[in-house]
C-alpha cells in the first residue's frame, strides 16, 4: 500500500460515502481487506474485470461497487 | 419369472445448452435457517443446478468466499442470477461481474418491473438477453407465459425459457395454467422450466405433467419446517409428475363411467327403489 502522504479522494463504496488514498481499483480492494477474496467490481455502474483493477485510476465522486458471491432464488 | 422392467431414468433427461443435467429440479439457496439446512436440502433435492446472487461485500468480509465454498462443496452447477435488477444496464453489468466471480456464463436473468409483483419487466429482458446472449452467456431468462415475450427472448438467443408460475415467493403455484399449456404446446422443443411460485410438491408435479421440462424453486423449500424433508417431497413430486406426462394422463370426462365392469353385476334383475 502506498505510504506517502495524500489527500483522501471523495468516492462512493457499496453505496456509502468513503475517502480513500488509494489511486486505483486494486488499491482500494487490497484497503478493504478484500484482495484474498473472489470479489467482482463495478465502477460507475460498468464492469471492471480483475485485470483491470490495477489501472482504473479512481477520481472524486466515483460509485465503485465490491461484490461477493451470495445466497439467491 | 419376469425379467423386472427397466425403471425410467426420467432424472437424467434434461438437457439445457447441451448439458446433461442430474434432475429435472433446480432450486434456490436463499433464505434457509443455516448453511447446513441448506447443503442437506439441495443434496435431498437431487438437483443439479442451484440459483446464486451477487451482494455487496464488506471491509475486511468473508461472507462470500465462505457461500462459495459451501456452493462449490455441493458439486453442483452454479447459476447465478441478476435478482433486483430493474434496468438492462444493471442487469447486463451484474451478469458480468457474476461471469467472472463464479467462472460460468451461465445466466439466470431477471430484470424487475416491480417490487411488489416482482413481474419481469419483459422489454428490458428482451434487451438484456440480446445483449447477453451476443456475449456469449448461455441466458435462462424468467419470464412471463407471455407467447410474444417467449419468442422474441428465443430471437434474441435464448435456448431456455423460464416462465413463472406465480410471482417470486407466492407459493399460489400456476396462476394460469392456460396459458403456460398453450407456451408449452407452441414450443414443444424449447426446454420450458416453471420458475417461480411453486408453493407445494403438487404444483410442481402439475407443472411437470403438463410437460414442462423442469421447476425451479427455493422458498417452498427453505421456508418449509423442515426444508430437507420438503426438498425429498419436492425430488419425489417432479418425478412423479415427470413419469406421469412420459406415461400419458387419462382425458378428463364431463360424466361419470364405471370402471368395474357393468356386464354381469348382480341383482341386475331386481326392481330397485320403493
């Protein structure tokens, strides 16, 4: 994770307001703990494959969705 | 002594997108009381296929990569759905986003008009499944008994449809077994799965001696007080049913007819009455 001094970039995660330092998609996944897991993203509402997280650089205002596997009918 | 007659392997029938399915259920796995209730149901199920979603995950959560394990345990096929989707553009980025977390293009796709009814919003669905399709989803679509909507969702690449029953999580069973007979007659060879509504075993051995091709349910089944036995119940209905259409049901009669044989009853003779 990056060290350096930022200023937190206004994003919207999982429909909550969130600041983050992170400056790509698979920065903020690895932020959230989530890296080991089988989790699929959105930005914006358009699909961000995995191969892609690492230069989908994120900008103020972004919606980004982490979803994971879950029960359904 | 009589060779004993080879018993009908009506489980090993159903073939959707070219694969040979186990069962001719397929059934949901949401709402049970604990993910052990869950893996003994869909085991007793017999089912080859269960339904999965996609939900947002939490900070430091584990609560998708524990389902999956649980799903993958099972040994079954995974088909994930786009349950809450109400525009085509959800529909179609969910449908990517599952591709890829649980490594099939399997699709069941549902774009909603409406909470309340939860109906198909058919005109987003006819879109979606165009869209799809083209991108190499093999697309199950829930849909209405809508002959129209059937067969602009088979123009659009569809090789399956799943026409509710009732709206999701009624339990009422066929609300209009009219018309899903004539969907089933229009399309003899399109695999028809009755998705949706099923409340009881009997429903879904009437969708199956109507000749539908299977069922697909969960809350009849996690929601009963004991989902593993319902899940037996529900195995052994579509199989009946199943037998019971490849066997081929009797012609319903306006008048009675005795089936004991009227030639030599007794008392015939006798004047009856006062």
């Amino acid at each position: 994770m990056s060290v350096e001094t930022k200023s937190p970039v206004d994003i919207v995660v999982n429909g909550e307001p969130h600041g983050t330092t992170a400056a790509t998609l698979a920065e903020l996944v690895h932020e959230r703990g989530l890296t080991e897991q089988r989790v699929a993203t959105a930005r914006n509402g358009d699909f961000v494959p995995e191969r892609e997280r690492a230069t989908t650089e994120l900008r103020p205002g972004d919606r980004i969705e982490i979803l994971s596997p879950r029960h359904g009918g | 002594m009589n060779a004993p007659e080879p018993a009908i392997d009506t489980r090993s029938a159903l073939t959707l997108y070219g694969e040979a399915l186990p069962s001719r259920m397929l059934i949901g796995t949401a709402q049970y009381p604990s993910p052990h209730v869950l893996a003994e149901a869909v085991r007793a199920s017999g089912a080859g296929i269960v339904t999965v979603s996609l939900r947002r995950e939490q900070a430091r959560g584990r609560t998708g990569e524990r389902f999956l394990e649980l799903i993958e345990a099972l040994g079954v096929r995974v088909l994930p759905n786009t349950a809450g989707c109400h525009t085509v553009k959800e529909a179609i980025t969910t449908a990517q986003m599952a591709r890829e977390v649980f490594g099939t293009d399997w699709l069941k796709l549902e774009v909603i008009a409406n909470d309340d009814t939860l109906q198909p919003e058919v005109f987003g669905l006819v879109e979606a499944a165009k869209a799809l399709a083209a991108d190499g989803f093999k697309v199950l679509p829930y849909t209405t008994e809508d002959l129209s909507v059937a067969d602009k969702l088979l123009a659009a690449g569809c090789k399956v449809l799943m026409p509710w029953g009732a709206p999701i999580g009624t339990g009422r069973g066929l609300a209009n077994p009219y018309a899903l007979k004539s969907l089933r007659a229009y399309y003899p060879d399109v695999p028809l799965i009755i998705d949706a509504g099923i409340g009881a075993p009997s429903h879904a051995a009437q969708a199956m001696e109507m000749g539908f091709d299977g069922v697909l349910l969960n809350t009849a089944v996690a929601k009963a007080g004991e989902p593993v036995r319902m899940a037996q119940a529900f195995a052994q209905a579509v199989d009946a049913g199943r037998i019971a259409f490849e066997a081929g049901l009797m012609g319903v009669r306006d008048m009675a007819q005795p089936s004991t044989p009227v030639a030599g009853t007794p008392f015939f003779d006798l004047k009856r009455g006062p």
